[in-house]
C-alpha cells in the first residue's frame, strides 16, 4: 500500500515535538496531530527548564539534534548553575524561562522544519493491516491518514479528569478538552491502561506581592546557556524569590485535608511521592511547617508569578487562605488557581527498550502516557521514540541507550523493566554511573548516535571529535609537563590553603588539589594552548576524578557482561521451578531480552539470577 506519511506522532506537547521535528529531521515525511496548534509544546505547569537530572537530560537532547536546549536559550530570564557545591557528576543548569516564548519558538522550528506537517485534530483509533503492524491513523473527525510507524506522546489528554475539591470535570489540561477514544482503543487492543495524577500550583499576579519579605534569588553572573548552538551570556533584571510557608498556612491545609481529592483518594490513580502537592507534605510530615516557596516569573511581559511548592488540589478558597498565610504574599490576586489532573496510561513494561510497544510493532510511546513527570523526560523519551520511530519505518535497526550512557537510557530502563506506579521523575540518585554521564560531556557522549542517524551534521560531529582530541592532548601535556616552586607559586598554594612546593612536580598532580582549579596555573604554565572553557571545564574534571572514573568504566565493563547476556524470546521463566515464585512470574510478564533487564525487575532476588545465569547456560548449550 501507498503511504501517505512515514511517521505520525500524535500529540504537540514536549514529547511530541521532539519526535515530529527528529523524525523529519532524518529525511522521513512526518505528520503531526495536536489538539491544538496555539499549545504546541506548552508549559502548563512550571516555567523552567532543567534541575538536577533534568538539566542532564536537556543537553542529551541537543547532542541528539533535538530542540529543547536551543529553545530554552532563546527565551530564559534567569539561569543558575545548580549543585556546585557538590561534585561535577551532579552539577547541570536550570533556567527560568518565558511560558508563551517557548511555545512559539518550538512552534516556529517545527513550522520550518522540510517533510514536517501539522494537522489540528484528535486522534481517535491506531489503523492495523492484517498482519496487525501499523497502517494509519484514524481522526474523531473521519478522516485517515496512512503511516508506517506512529508515535503516541499524548500527555494528560486521555481520559483526563481536572479536581479541584470537590469539584471534578472532564479536562486534558485547564480549557482543554480530553481524548478519550484513543484510550478506549488502546485498552480495545490489549493494551494495560493505569490512572495516574498530579497536581500544579496556582498563578498569582506580580504586582500584589511584597517582595521585600521574600529572599531574592538572582541569575548566575556567568554567561550561561545549554546549547552547543547559542552564545552564553548573562541575565539580569529577573529574579526568583524565596519565601516559606509557616504554622498558619499548615493549620489551614490539616483543617482541609479532607477536601483534597489527591490526598484522601476521591479519584481512581495512584497517590504521587515524587513530586507531592502541599498538603501531602504536610499530612506525611506533620513536624515540619516551613516548606520553601519559590516565586518564579512567567514572562518578561506577563504578571503571571508560578507559586513553586504550593501544588495543590484543594478548593479555590482553601487556596487563598493557603497563599494568604505565607510572608509577601498577605494581599496577593490569584490569576489562576492550582488543580490536580487525572490521566490514564499505558504500564510502561508493555514496551521495549527502543520505546517500541511489545504488542504492535511500529507503535511507539513517549512521555507521559509512559507514566512520567516533567517537560524534560517527555522530551527525552520523544526524541528516543522520534528517531526509532524513524529507524523503524526505514527498515533499519532501533538504537538504545544504555544506562551507563545517558540519563535518557536510565529512564527508558527504569520505566520498561520496573514499570510505575506514581509519576516518574529522573533524580540523579537513581543514576549508577552519574560521573561517566556528565552534564558538561553529553555532545561527546551521544555524538556516535546522532552521526549514525543523520540528526547531527558531518561539521557538527568533526567538531566534537576536535573537542575530544583537543582535550586528550591537554591531559597529556599536564601529565607530561613539571610546575617548579618558587616564591609566587608558594604564595598562591598558602593562599589556597593547600601545601607549599619543594621540588618539580607534574601539572597534573598540583591540578588534583581540590582547592587549585585550571585557571590558577596559568602565570606557572606559559606553554598552554589556548581552550574554551567547555574544554578545559572536562580537563580539569577528567583530571581530578581520573580514579573515580577509572574505577566507574571497569565497572561499567563488568555490569555489560551481564547485562549485554541475550535471553532468547521464548525462554520458559514459568517452568523454571528453580526460580521464586514472584520471579517467574514477574519475568513471565515483562519478557525481559537481556540479563541485566532481568536483574532490575522487582522481585527478582540475587539467587533467582544466579539460578537464571545457570538456566541460559543450559538452554544455550540445548539448543545447539
């Protein structure tokens, strides 16, 4: 049959957009179905992009030729490098930006973008031939579109339920309308449907806060940016402000807990830990009455202030007591009051690891259908499903990414093997090889897979393997080259706090001195090259973490005989008496394909993979 389109990706949100704009970007004809083409990529919960883990994320993005990085530049207020006081494996951006900018821009990209159209519509069943593989989309409004792969990134829209109180009403987000028959089909063709929520907190109008009782946070004095693309540069004129709620605003949420829909459970889903509303905070810690506040602007032209930590469900009129009780915010207006939102969505462990589904091939998912929380992992899982989705329809092998090389692969691990059961947020901590998988590395880290698949340039991808020598080069120049004291190299190591010198030493040894960092060598040093600072920023930590990052690649070599341990597509798990009870028949459920897979399912036990290794080893010698 003729196909009209290569891809279709249906919903415009941060996932969506990714995978539209990467799958056209690798020279496939792709179509975009969005509810709404005004709320392309929209911001409907906070006006930032990037944190710990999150910020990790957005530069994978950019290294894949994605979006989000390059966006985010062009329309930030305020930026701040976070977790500096910790250790560079955690270290990233965040950056408060312009909620309405941001969509346009990613709309004007996606409107540029050559094989790319937009269709206003909802999507309301998946088209199969008759061997059950993808044919086409089909529209609530009749119409059909052909397709040879299909990417489902449709947010909170299926069968989304707003609460506020009481007050409960079919919603995709606030004014939107849900999409309930492609929920409908979904559960129609096998799939394992679950109901989360989450919650977002009311807006308040700038000009009704006194500022002078909160703390003011300013923007980094550094230039800044995330993409490899955008200039770095300052900020100034807009802050974030700090304030905290108190015994009143705690009082006021316990006399109401009781008309929170999230927290007493008047809906179907799942409680939320990850990221709770306020008055769960309050009801689990019942000790603690200052949580932080954070007031973050939404615009250079707007009067919108997002109340960041106020999540909350509760009545609108328990909302303003709630923010009425904080300091600076006596005689604040709310603009728009917080709701919770409850959603469907698939078990993410009826996928695979290329986010393909198990049950239809060339159905892909992406974002929080696939139970997560955050702009950011959305855009991550949709560049992932954007390029697989692609790789699919050219016939050409999926591509994965592995735990040990981006903090997308630790997702799409997390969620395939061990499934959701509350939102999923990406947290450094849920990282085993968080020093390998730096913010500041990402470009060297997936610039084999962007090249592979044609979403990164020849130019763009001879620069990064210049950056990769120019950085080898340096490190070998400091170990090969001596410092020798002297009077004003003795002076500036006492004033460093660290011990003098008495005889030559190698630069790189004075440079694993956690009080001297690169640039304080540079009057001792007069045969440097020139470097820019993202160079020397990886010199400096290749350097000083050399043994710790030596010891993480032996064990990543050690976790890939594991986990790279192919199990076969019908391997008995429920006849393997052998195994737990619970391991058989979680392993009968999710099918993993490798060991490692295996290892990470609940339930299974460090004996039940002993008993598997040996299992494989037999079935692998039986089979021959």
């Amino acid at each position: 049959m003729g196909y009209q389109y290569d891809v279709i990706v249906i919903g415009g949100g941060h996932a969506g957009s990714e995978a539209a704009h990467i799958s056209a970007l690798m020279g496939l004809k792709t179509l975009l179905i969005t509810s709404s083409i005004h709320h392309i990529a929209l911001m409907p919960c906070n006006p930032a992009i990037g944190g710990p883990g999150k910020g990790h994320v957005v530069m994978e993005i950019d290294a894949l030729g994605g979006l989000m990085a390059k966006a985010t530049d062009q329309c930030t207020l305020h930026i701040k490098k976070v977790n500096t006081g910790k250790g560079p494996a955690v270290q990233t951006l965040r950056a408060q930006t312009q909620r309405d900018r941001y969509s346009l821009i990613i709309r004007k990209y996606l409107e540029k973008t050559p094989l790319l159209s937009i269709f206003q519509g909802e999507a309301s069943d998946i088209v199969l031939n008759s061997n059950g593989e993808i044919a086409g989309v089909k529209t609530f409004q009749g119409t059909q579109f052909q397709c040879r792969a299909v990417v489902i990134a449709t947010g909170t829209f299926l069968n989304g339920v707003i609460r506020i109180g009481e007050i409960s009403y079919p919603a995709g987000r606030q004014g939107e309308f849900p999409a309930n028959h492609l929920s409908q089909a979904l559960r129609q063709k096998g799939f394992k449907i679950l109901r989360l929520n989450t919650c977002t907190p009311p807006r308040i109008d700038k000009r009704t806060i006194d500022f002078k009782k909160c703390e003011e946070q300013k923007s980094d004095e550094q230039p800044l940016c995330f993409s490899w693309e955008s200039t770095p540069r300052v900020y100034e004129g807009s802050s974030v402000f700090l304030t905290r709620t108190n015994q009143n605003t705690c009082e006021i949420i316990r006399k109401n807990f009781n008309r929170s829909p999230l927290l007493y459970q008047f809906s179907d889903s799942s409680p939320v830990r990850e990221c709770p509303s306020l008055e769960d905070k309050v009801y689990r810690f019942p000790d603690r009455i200052s949580h932080l506040v954070f007031l973050e602007p939404e615009g250079e032209n707007s009067n919108e202030i997002y109340v960041q930590g106020v999540f909350t469900s509760l009545p609108e009129e328990v909302q303003w007591q709630i923010l009425h009780s904080i300091s600076g915010l006596e005689n604040c207006h709310i603009i728009r009051p917080g709701y919770g939102i409850e959603y469907d969505i698939i078990l993410p462990t009826q996928l695979k690891s290329s986010l393909e589904s198990k049950l239809i091939p060339g159905l892909f998912f992406a974002g929080q259908i696939n139970g997560t929380s955050g702009y950011e992992e959305a855009a991550g899982q949709g560049i992932l499903a954007g390029i697989n989705a692609g790789r699919y329809a050219q016939n050409k092998p999926v591509i994965v990414l592995q735990r040990d090389e981006s903090y997308i692969g630790v997702m799409v691990d997390d969620l395939v093997t061990k499934g959701v059961q509350e939102p999923y947020r990406l947290r450094t901590g849920k990282v085993e090889y968080r020093l390998l998988i730096r913010h500041s590395n990402a470009d060297v880290r997936l610039a084999e897979y962007g090249y592979q698949v044609g979403t990164i340039s020849l130019n763009r991808y001879q620069m990064i393997q210049e950056k990769k020598n120019l950085i080898s080069q340096e490190i070998k120049r400091l170990e090969k080259t001596n410092i020798f004291p002297s009077t004003d190299l003795n002076q500036l190591l006492e004033k460093k706090h660290t011990r003098p010198l008495s005889e030559p030493t190698r630069l790189n040894t004075i440079l694993t001195r956690p009080q001297i960092n690169y640039y304080d060598l540079s009057p001792f040093d007069p045969d440097r090259p020139f470097l820019s600072p993202a160079i020397i920023e990886e010199v400096e930590i290749q350097t000083k973490y050399r043994g710790y990052i030596e010891r993480q690649i032996k064990s990543v070599e050690e976790f890939r005989q594991m986990e790279n341990r192919p199990i076969p597509p019908h391997f008995p798990f429920n006849q393997l008496k052998i195994l737990s009870r619970e391991a058989q028949e979680q392993l009968e459920a999710l099918r993993p394909t490798t060991l490692g897979q295996a290892s990470r399912i609940r339930g299974v036990t460090p004996s039940d993979l002993a008993a598997l290794l040996i299992l494989l080893e037999k079935f692998r010698k039986e089979e021959k």
